[in-house]
C-alpha cells in the first residue's frame, strides 16, 4: 500500500451555460501509509470530485497526486485509471452478473494474464479475507446485499492495489446490512493494513471507521482531524452542527486563557472549553446532548420532546432565555419527564468557536 498526497489540487466543470463551476478549491490532504480517512460532507461538497481524481476518472486543472513515490496527476503527466494500482468500490457493487463470484474477483488479474495457479490463489485469498470462502461457484444474484459488498471488497484485495477508494459504499444498504458491513470494512482494514479513502455523507459511518477525517464544505477541506476531536473540537460552528448530535448557541465570553473560556449564558456564568486563549466577545457555543445536566441554580427550560430509549430519556429542552434555541440532552431513568416539565439546566462542558 501507498501513502496518498495531494498538493495544491483544485478541479473545475464546465456548466450548461458556457461558464465554469469550481467543485474542489486547491485543496492538500496527505493520507499516511495504511491510513484509513474518510471525506465527510453534504452532497456536492466536493468529496466525490476528490474521489475521481485520485482514481483517474478526472484531470485536475491544477496541482499534484501521488501514490508513493510515484506522480500520477500533475502537470503534463496523466497516468490512466488502470495503470494506478487504485481498487475502488463503488455502492452499486459493479459486480458482472453473468460471472463467477471467482471470476469477478479475479477478472483484472486474467486481463493482466497472471497464471491461473497464482491468480486461483489470490481469488481464493481475497474472498477468505472477507469471511467469502468458498463462494468462487456463486454468481451474484445468489448473494446478499451485504455479500455482494464483500465481493467487491475482495476484489480490490486481489488486484493488490496501492490505495482502496470506497465511494459511498453502504449507501445501497439496509440499516441491518449497513452495521454488519461496517464491521468488515474494519476487520478488512485491521487485517489488510491498507490505505483507504472513504466517501461518505454519513457522520455515523466517518466516525465507526475513520482514523482520521476530512470534513468537506463548499470544495474545501475545512477540518481535517480524528473522529473525538472533530467532535470535541470542531473548528467552525457549522462543523460543530453537522458532526454529531447537540445544539449551537450564542453566547458571550468573558475571558479565555488556558484552553478554558469564562462564558455568560441566559444568565447563568460557566467554564467551558475553548481553542488556546481569546478576545472577549460573542462568540457561539457547541454544546452536546452529555454537556447539559439537571442543576438547581442552572436557568430555566421547557421540555419540548422526551423519549424513552431504553435506560435514559432523550430529551428535547427550550431554554426560556431564547425559545428559538434546542438544546438535547439525556436524563437517568430515574423519572417520567413529560414534555411542558419545566427544568433547571446547568452546563457540564462545553466547547467555544467561531
């Protein structure tokens, strides 16, 4: 497998009306050897551009890609698809319904003309990586969705490819389907060591799988970190809102030193965490379903949702300081809180940014 560097790559398309749309800014990303990163963002935020050109489907107007060592796009220099040892899989599977379950594992190395003893043993090696054993004979109308997946899988294994490229794979999936194949991108990924870029709009997935994680916006990378800082630590307040469940809020800073800011928050004074020390002022607050608690002194909210989920309630809450403001949080099975309740919230942490 293959370190994965892009510098300076920026892609652009031509629109129906003789102009030029801009799907990825100069972006940099460096994807280590055996690294597992997903690109995580809304749809047409440029990830699958991002995707295609490292692929070889798409040139890029500017910049640098490269495997290894190896330049693949950049300048006068173009190396197709084929010839980039790049696997990808894609969430429609591209399997080929007439072959094998062997034959569409193996099907490159018969075009590369590897001998049959060698190419049997890949085939054979693939599948048995991905808990297929056996299945050479199958075709896939015989198979699962989530088999099917696997096959796919299987494949880029065999190819022996120095990057695995997953686009949107599990978006074809039934929620049962989608967790258990979530379990063998991971033991694929643990066994195989291999470098892999994921597509995917699903936070949910990004975090399950992801060593680190590009989040995407506007054809930008605008936070590339590990799954608990990108949570703890977004770097925007947009980011702090798509990735993961909880609430944004203004509030006004008081001081900041230290990574811990002083705020004011619908009356009430608490400490939270901040990003190295900053200016007093407005600033907004991410706060996380685990951020908020019961608290005597805390100020008042309204019950707006409260759901059983087994072991705790999940609750919906309008602080009574901004009723345009939802705040999440859970409560101990200890209660029967019913939406009208009236509480008293105080702040267990929470994370200052722009």
């Amino acid at each position: 497998m293959s370190e994965l560097v892009l510098s300076g790559v920026a892609k652009s398309f031509a629109t129906a009306q003789g102009g030029h749309v801009r799907a990825l800014e100069p972006t940099d990303l460096n994807v280590a050897n055996g690294e597992f990163v997903a690109l995580l963002g809304a749809s047409g935020c440029g990830k699958s551009t991002l995707l295609r050109l490292v692929a070889g489907f798409e040139t890029p107007d500017s910049g640098t890609i490269a495997l290894g060592s190896r330049i693949v796009s950049g300048g006068a220099s173009h190396v197709p698809p084929e010839e980039r040892r790049v696997g990808i899989v894609f969430q429609s599977y591209a399997l080929w319904p007439h072959m094998s379950v062997g034959r569409n594992v193996g099907y490159a190395l018969e075009v590369a003309h590897v001998p049959d003893a060698k190419r049997k043993a890949r085939i054979a090696e693939a599948l048995a990586s991905v808990d297929l054993a056996g299945y050479e004979d199958r075709k896939p109308a015989e198979l699962s969705g989530g088999q099917r997946q696997r096959v796919a899988l299987a494949r880029c294994l065999a190819m022996d490819p120095a990057i695995v490229l997953l686009d949107e794979p599990l978006a074809n999936l039934d929620v049962h389907l989608r967790a258990s194949m979530l379990e063998t991108f991971a033991a694929f990924h643990a066994k195989t060591k291999a470098t892999m870029l994921y597509v995917t709009h699903d936070q949910a997935e990004a975090m399950a799988l992801a060593d680190r994680i590009a989040v995407m916006e506007a054809g930008r990378i605008v936070q590339f970190a590990d799954p608990r800082t990108l949570y703890r630590e977004p770097a925007t307040a947009a980011i702090g809102a798509f990735v993961g469940r909880g609430a944004i809020v203004k509030t006004e800073m008081l001081a900041a030193q230290g990574g811990k800011a002083g705020i004011e928050l619908y009356g009430r004074r608490f400490r939270v965490r901040c990003a190295g020390d900053r200016a007093p002022g407005p600033a907004s607050l991410v706060l996380r379903p685990e951020d908020l608690a019961l608290a005597a002194d805390g100020f008042p909210a309204t019950i707006k949702r409260a759901a059983y989920v087994g072991g705790a309630w999940d609750i919906d809450a309008v602080p009574d300081a901004d009723p345009t403001a939802l705040l999440r949080l859970a409560l101990p099975d200890d209660g029967h809180p019913h939406a009208g309740d009236k509480i008293a919230l105080g702040l267990v942490d929470g994370w200052v940014t722009d």
